[in-house]
C-alpha cells in the first residue's frame, strides 16, 4: 500500500504541470523505456540507463542464487558480511539490511583506520562483497586489495571469502573471473544510484539475510501504479511537485526518516546526483529523526519531507510531502520521480558530469602531476586551508559570512573514520542552528558519490566546510605507490581545488590530534572562542 500526502502553496500551477505530464504521457514513456524524454542530449545516456523500471521481474532469479549461496557459504562457518562499494552500491545495501533488522558492515571509505577496523573484525568469519560497475573505483579496488592481502596473510583463501558484482564484461569481471572469484552480473543498463533492485542491492543484502524477495515484490505491487499516465500515479504527483517547487527557488529537500532506517540518505544521493547539473538542481538535507517534527531549519526555500510520516509537514514555502510505502516500492516511486523531476526542472537525471573532475584532481595530486596544498596559516594542532585567521572561530565566521542568507546552503564534509567518529554528525545541528539555513553533512569521501555532483555542478549558493586529520596509522595499499592515508587526504584537497576553481567558498581543517580538535571545532561551530 502506498500513502502519499502533498501540499503545494499554488493547487492550480501544480494541477496544471501535473496534466501537463499525463497529456504528454511521461510516466509510460519512462516506464516503456523512451529515451526521448529528457531532450536530445540526453538521448544517448538515457538509451542505456532505463532497465530500473522493470528490475522486479528481471532481478528474480537472482534470488535462488543468492539463497543457495548463502547456504554454502554459511556452512563453511562464513556469516560476517561486509560491502566495499561506494555510492550506490554502498548506500542501497546499508538501507536494505537496516530496514530488515539484519548485520552489514558497509566500508565505503579510504580512511585508513577505518579500512584496518574492518579488517580486523572477524576476518575469518568474513564474506566481502566487492561491488563496482567496472572496478575503475580506485576506493573500492583499493579495499580488496587490503582485504586479498589480509586472507593470505591469515592463511586463509582469498577466492572463498571474496563476491563480485559488476556489469557483464567490465575490467573487474573479467580479472575475477580470471582469478577463479564468484562473480554476479548486475544490469549493465542501470546506473549506480538507481540499482538498488539490481544485483549491487540484492547480493550484499542477501547474503546478510534480508529478505531481497519481499523487497521485489513490494516493487512489484507499485510497478503498475508508477507506469500510468494518471492524477493517481504516485511518482508522477511526487515528481510534478518537485519540479514545480524548482521553479520558485525552492529547491532544498529536507527529510526526516521517522523510520530511521537511513532512506534519507539513499533518496540524497539519487536527487542530488541526478539532479544536481547546469547550474540547477535539488539538494537533500537529511534531518535527524529527533527533528521530525520541527524540521529545523525550515526555511522558505525547501520542500519538506516526512519518511514515514502520517501527513505533509507545514512548510514556510508551502510544499509539503509524506510517503508511507514498504522499501521495495518506495524505492521504485523515488526512482520514477527522479526521472519525472528532471524532465520538468530540464536536466538529464542520468549523466554525472562533474563527479569525474573531483577523482581527477586526485589522481593528478597522488601522481606528482598537481601542486600539494600548503597550509594558509597553522592554529595550534589544526593546519588551515584557505584562510589566514587568527583562530578557528574567526575562519569559520568568515566562511559562514560568505553565506546567502535567503538561497544557501552549508556543507559539512568529514574525511575521518566514521565508525569512531559518528557522534560528529551532530554537528549539523550546531550549524543549522547558528545559521538559520539548510546546512548538510558528509562523510568523506563517502559523500563524493553522492552530494558532491550537486556542490560542483549545481547552484552556486553553497559554502563548505572540509576536515580531514591524522589517521592513528596509515595502510599501505598492496600493489599501489601510494597509502589509504595519501589517498583520502588527496580526494579531500582534489575536491576543494575543483571548488575553488568553480568559485565556492571552500575552508580546510586538518586536525592533526582528532578527537581534542574535534571538540574544539565543536565550539568553534556555535560560534564561541576556542
């Protein structure tokens, strides 16, 4: 059953985009696979990226070999499941095994002391599923190689511990299968951040003991209803709404997971990556569950969602939505929505152009070929980029001074171990509260898959906020020049070039004791001397 409640400040103006996108028959067309709907520069992308609108028949046989092989392996004493992947094969997974109430260790990071925690956890015991459409994600390579030397040193045989998924044919499936792993082939023609019902959502889940059969057949029973071109098509209404919304600058999208099963976070990174190009796009602010009810901050350009909520929220700017839905069709609805989003607001909701300039700059910082960042100025056990301050709580006034107080946002981006380190998250809070503006928080470089395509390709209102430190111990990482530890300070300076170069306001915080300048970067945050 799908409960869908929207609030729209013009009735008349919605009504009308809404019939609008029945008269031109959208929702068939997307789910038909017409190619056609985003304009003729997105013809070729979208030609290869629409296979999502019918995963809850074509995954079905996934299901049996994923049961049979969790048998297996569970008769080998085999039952810790871990998943190195990142963004969409990261994120679907964690949200599908909260949501049954079963164990997933999710290492989506470069974080060295993260990596080795990992590691170490139950080794023997250990099932990694390694996820990557073509194995090029230098973060997940970079993870099994760690773990392929891990088993060997420990005695025990890489091949019986390590799963593959990846697209039929890609460098990692054809070096895997070469190396005698267990590979799975997930749709080729679905893209990351929509593939929660392909194989890079089933296996890790699957294997941990989700019910993934339950998940597509509550795909299933929605899959009609997001196909018809009608005033009741959930996904069309949600999608209208959106779009419309955009046309007013109201385009912030903040969400409280009354579930707390973490679908926000999901549902960030398909509107944010999808949405967020050509100087347009919605950004996702994920809210605590404790803020379900006041939506703090709820200001007059944001649209804001209940997860699991009993009725539309009362926004300053109007618009309101709350979904109540089981997992698998709720995912099919914000998927469709997405794509109908993007045909009103005008983007191709399926490319992700600067995703690629951020892993570049990295690249070219790990390869000697761009010049190492140099601290501005150096406060104490924290090195500072990109201001001269005095003190930390005059760099961070300054950046929040640089923030438009009726259309910006701020964003938190965290490169250090979030398994130690999540009470950070908290954080935001501090934020919001101080500025009166949606204000995001990511864990880095987990975030670069996801929001990080909106910082750089979308509106220019955003400041960021970046901090990165010492590891307890590096890692190397076997058969590279370079360490975990090099690698994520990379992808942190690497992404603070490429927004400068684009004109945002970027400030970075290296904490070279962790956890005393994370408390003073606290009261830094709310705007007190440290």
């Amino acid at each position: 059953m799908v409960e869908l409640f929207l609030t729209a400040p013009s009735q008349h103006e919605y009504e009308s985009a809404l019939k609008d996108a029945i008269n031109n028959r959208i929702a068939s067309r997307i789910a038909a696979h017409d190619p056609t709907e985003w304009g003729p520069e997105a013809v070729s992308e979208a030609s290869i990226r629409l296979s999502w609108t019918g995963l809850a028949e074509s995954s079905r046989p996934l299901i049996a070999e994923i049961l049979e092989l969790r048998e297996a392996l569970a008769a080998k004493g085999l039952d810790h499941v871990v998943l190195c992947g990142m963004g969409g094969s990261s994120l679907a997974p964690e949200v599908i095994c909260t949501t049954y109430g079963v164990p997933l260790t999710v290492l989506d990071s470069s974080q060295p002391d993260m990596v080795r925690a990992a590691i170490a956890n139950d080794l023997e015991r250990s099932i990694v599923v390694v996820s990557s459409k073509s194995g090029g994600t230098i973060e997940t390579d970079s993870q099994r190689r760690a773990y392929e030397k891990a088993f060997t040193d420990a005695g025990l045989v890489p091949t019986d511990h390590i799963i593959v998924v990846t697209d039929p044919g890609s460098p990692l499936d054809r070096e895997a299968t070469q190396a005698g792993y267990r590979v799975f082939h997930a749709d080729p023609h679905v893209g990351g951040r929509y593939s929660a019902l392909t194989a890079f959502g089933l296996v890790p889940s699957g294997l941990a003991g989700a019910d993934v059969g339950e998940l597509l057949d509550q795909a299933a029973s929605a899959q009609d209803d997001v196909a018809v071109d009608g005033a009741d098509n959930p996904a069309l209404r949600l999608g209208v709404l959106l779009g419309v919304a955009h046309r007013h600058q109201v385009d912030k999208l903040v969400m409280a997971d009354q579930s707390r099963h973490g679908f926000g976070d999901w549902i960030e990174q398909l509107v944010a990556e999808s949405t967020g190009k050509n100087g347009k796009g919605i950004l996702p602010v994920v809210v605590p569950f404790e803020n379900a009810v006041n939506f703090n901050p709820s200001t007059a350009d944001s649209v804001l969602l209940s997860i699991d909520g009993d009725s539309a929220p009362e926004a300053q700017s109007g618009y309101g939505i709350a979904i109540r839905a089981d997992l698998g069709a709720e995912m099919l609805i914000w998927e469709t929505a997405v794509a109908v989003a993007g045909s009103v607001i005008g983007i191709n909701p399926f490319d992700q152009p600067d995703v690629e300039s951020a892993k570049q700059a990295a690249r070219d910082l790990l390869g000697g070929g761009g010049e190492k960042p140099t601290p501005d100025v150096t406060v104490g056990a924290i090195d500072v980029y990109g201001h001269d301050g005095s003190s930390i709580t005059e760099t961070i006034t300054w950046l929040l001074d640089q923030l438009d107080l009726d259309h910006g946002y701020v964003a938190l981006q965290v490169y250090l171990d979030r398994f130690d380190h999540a009470d950070f998250a908290g954080a935001r809070e501090i934020v919001a509260q101080r500025t009166g503006r949606p204000t995001t928080f990511g864990w880095g470089p987990r975030f670069l898959h996801s929001t990080g395509q909106y910082h750089k390709g979308g509106p220019a209102t955003g400041v960021y906020l970046q901090v990165t430190g010492d590891p307890i111990e590096d890692l190397s990482i076997p058969g590279r020049e370079f360490t975990f530890g090099s690698f994520i300070e990379s992808q942190a300076a690497g992404d603070a070039a490429v927004l400068r170069q684009r004109g945002r306001p970027v400030v970075r915080l290296h904490l070279k004791d962790v956890p005393a300048g994370l408390q003073l970067l606290r009261t830094a945050l709310a705007g007190r001397s440290e």
